[in-house]
C-alpha cells in the first residue's frame, strides 16, 4: 500500500468516529429532551437549555465539540504531509497514535468523564501531533 494512502487512513478514521460521536450524541441527547418536555426556545441564550440536560447527556455532546476543534490541526497537519510527500513511516505511526488517544479520550469523556484521566490522554495526544508537526515543517521549509 503507498504511503500518501496509510496516511490518509488515520485521517478517515479520525472522521468515522467523529460520526460515531455524532450518532451517539443525539442517540442520547434527544430521547432526554423528550424525557424532560423542554421545549426549544430559540431565543434562550445558546446553551442554556442543553445544560439543563442530565451530565451523562451533555458529554458525548462536549466530546464531539472537542472532536471539531483540536483534530483540525491534525486533518491540517496530515494533508500537508501528504501533499508534500513526506509520508514517513514515524509520520505514519504518529498520525494512528493520535487517532486512537482521541478515541480513548472521548470514550473516556462520554462515559465517566474523570477530567485528571481526560487531560493526560489529551496530553499524551500532543506528543504525535507535535511530531506531525515537525516533520510537516521539515517538509515545508527544505
């Protein structure tokens, strides 16, 4: 298999399990709207009323939150790596390591939520995705 397409690989796994986080966020998020009659108030202030939602409810929908902001860096920081041919097998491993911390961070978030667990796994994300980001500034600027 070529190189430019294991790398990409992470990067679609990254968006599969965004769509995970999707589902299961209205697969709980709805049935407690209902379960607690709110009715939607389009001039609530944003928020207001999602947080009235259970914990348990309102997690997966921080999770998938957190899965739109971080990981574009690293849908940024693979697609240049590709662009710029620099499909390193160290690329190619860092890019899984920080897809299956995400995974583990968000299972992590969406069921127990312990926040000292929660941080180091972002943390620990970190680390692949600075050397994704090195190698991509190698890359780019020789």
């Amino acid at each position: 298999m070529e190189a430019s397409t294991q790398l990409i690989q992470p990067v679609v796994a990254l968006v599969i399990w965004s769509a995970v986080m999707w589902v299961w966020m209205y697969a709980t998020r709805i049935p407690a709207i209902f379960a607690m009659k709110l009715e939607m108030d389009s001039d609530a202030p944003s928020g207001v009323q999602m947080s009235l939602l259970p914990p348990k409810v309102r997690w997966k929908a921080d999770n998938y939150n957190h899965l739109m902001e971080q990981p574009t860096v690293f849908y940024a920081l693979v697609l240049s790596l590709v662009l710029l041919g620099a499909n390193s097998e160290l690329s190619i491993y860092a890019a899984w390591t920080y897809v299956g911390l995400r995974v583990v961070h968000s299972l992590l978030q969406a069921l127990v939520n312990k926040i000292e667990l929660r941080f180091a796994i972002f943390f620990l994300s970190n680390i692949p995705l600075g050397v994704l980001t090195f190698n991509a500034a190698v890359a780019a600027f020789n």
